[in-house]
C-alpha cells in the first residue's frame, strides 16, 4: 500500500509555506501524493490552486483532491479545462477525487440546490467524460490521450456505481479500515460486472496530529472544521493518530483492509509535521 500525505490546506493558520514548502518536503521524504480537502465556506485555500502551487515545485508526487466537491463547480466545461490544465502543468500527475458533500451552507453560498447534488454531480461525470475525449472542443487534449484519474468519493452503492461507470476507482474517507474491507467485494464484482479491465483504485484518508501538542493541534484544527457535526466531531478528534505507534497501526490495519493508498492529512500547517510523519514511517523511500 501506498502512503500518502496531506496538505494543510484546510488547516487554520495555513500560509504559503504550508503548501510550498510542505509539497518540497513530502516529495523529498518519499510520500505518492499530496492530497487536498475541499470547502467553500470555510477560511481554507482552494484545492485546484493548491494543488498548481504544489505542482510547480514538485515533478514526481501524485496530486490528489480528497475530495473536489464538484456540483460546486456549476461550469463544468470551466472544471475540465481547469482539471485538464492542471494535469498538462504537473505532468499527468492530477489525480481528482470527487463527490457531492454533505455542507448545505456550501451549496447556499453558491446559489444552488443542495437537494439536487446528486443528480448533477451525475451530470458532471457524464459531462466531463466527453469533453475529456475531445468531443466538445475544451482543451487542451488529456496527455498520453489519458484523461486525469478520477476517483469518487464514498463507499455505498451509489458511489461504486458511479465510480464503475466513470471513473478508476472509490477514495473513501474518514472510515475506518472495516468499511473498505467491507465495500470493496461489492466494488470488486461492480467492476467485473461491467466488464471493466484490471481492478479498481481505493484510496483511504485518516488524520494525524504529532509532536508535543497533538493532542491540542488535534482538538483546534479538527474541532473547528467538524464543529457543525456536534458530538461525532468528539471522535473524529480523537481517531487522529497522535503518536508514531498509533500512525503504523493505521496504515497496518489498511493495508490489511485492501486499500491502494492510505492519505495521512495532517492537523497544523507547520512543514515539520511532514517530516514527524515521514519518521514514523520507515517503509518510505524518500
């Protein structure tokens, strides 16, 4: 199983160097990706402009949304291009994670419905297929004739059919490994079913919090973003891994699950978090 890493995009107090400079760092220790969080209403950095910042002074780390909330993203011509663009300056190492998000306020600062998200997310994937094979005219032209891979995030039946019908595969985030060990026969037979070649991708995402304040860097990042959730926001803050045991034992128990990649997003925006995680985790190749 791969491993990748996080960038603090969503982190409070996220400066330049928490995108520069981590990206630099998390190629230099060995991590696949950089994975970013999507938001709209919320003091974050935008995740496609995150990602260009990182590909500038990176060549080889996958760049991963984790996910794009796309139906956000109403020009869906404007996202292929924008998606495509990307793809072409990070030498094919766009990776898109997309789905619909749960945060009404999101859809509300938009102008849209929140309610019909699902049917134009479908929509979108349905879009963004033909203007990536070239048949609308929105370039550039996908690299290699390959568009980016798309990953749709979720692990019930509406995600797999969706990732079976256009995409490579599910990333499934904040789950612990049971639920991929559990969604991925249904995705496995979804595919075959289909008559698609090779196998699905399953990307995993779990948070980390390390050094002498993780437990407050936990409580501070994670408390505020999943504020909304109440009570459930209490456990997510506590499944961070805050120590190098705990961070082993996750990756571990999703190796064990099947997952193709775990994503390790972090909870301060300082770059030493990357090279706290890359110590713990002496499989990584830097």
């Amino acid at each position: 199983m791969e491993i990748g890493i996080g960038l603090p995009n969503t982190v409070p107090g996220v400066s330049r160097a928490g995108i520069v400079d981590w990206a630099r760092r998390a190629e230099d220790a060995g991590f696949s990706s950089l994975g970013t969080i999507g938001r709209l209403t919320y003091s974050n950095y935008e995740e496609l402009v995150s990602l260009a910042a990182a590909a500038a002074v990176t060549e080889r780390i996958r760049l991963t949304t984790d996910i794009l909330l796309a139906p956000l993203h109403a020009n869906t011509a404007l996202l292929a291009k924008q998606t495509l663009t990307l793809d072409h300056l990070s030498g094919g190492r766009l990776v898109l994670g997309m789905a619909v998000g749960g945060r009404e306020d999101d859809y509300t600062a938009s102008g849209l419905d929140f309610r019909e998200r699902g049917r134009v997310f479908d929509t979108q994937l349905e879009e963004l297929t033909r203007h990536w094979a070239g048949e609308t005219g929105v370039g550039p032209a996908p690299l290699s004739g390959s568009r980016p891979q798309v990953l749709v995030g979720g692990g019930g039946a509406r995600a797999i059919q969706r990732a079976v019908r256009y995409g490579d595969g599910l990333t499934i985030g904040g789950a612990p490994p049971d639920a991929v060990a559990q969604a991925l026969p249904a995705l496995t037979t979804a595919w075959q079913d289909a008559g698609r070649e090779g196998k699905p991708r399953v990307v995993a995402l779990s948070y980390y919090a390390l050094g002498p304040n993780a437990q407050q860097q936990a409580r501070n990042d994670l408390g505020h973003y999943y504020g909304f959730l109440g009570d459930y926001a209490e456990m997510i803050i506590n499944g961070a891994a805050k120590d190098a045991d705990t961070v082993r034992a996750y990756v571990e128990g999703f190796t064990a699950a099947g997952a193709d990649e775990l994503i390790l997003f972090p909870t301060a925006a300082d770059p030493a978090q990357v090279d706290l995680l890359a110590e713990a985790l002496p499989q990584l190749g830097g």
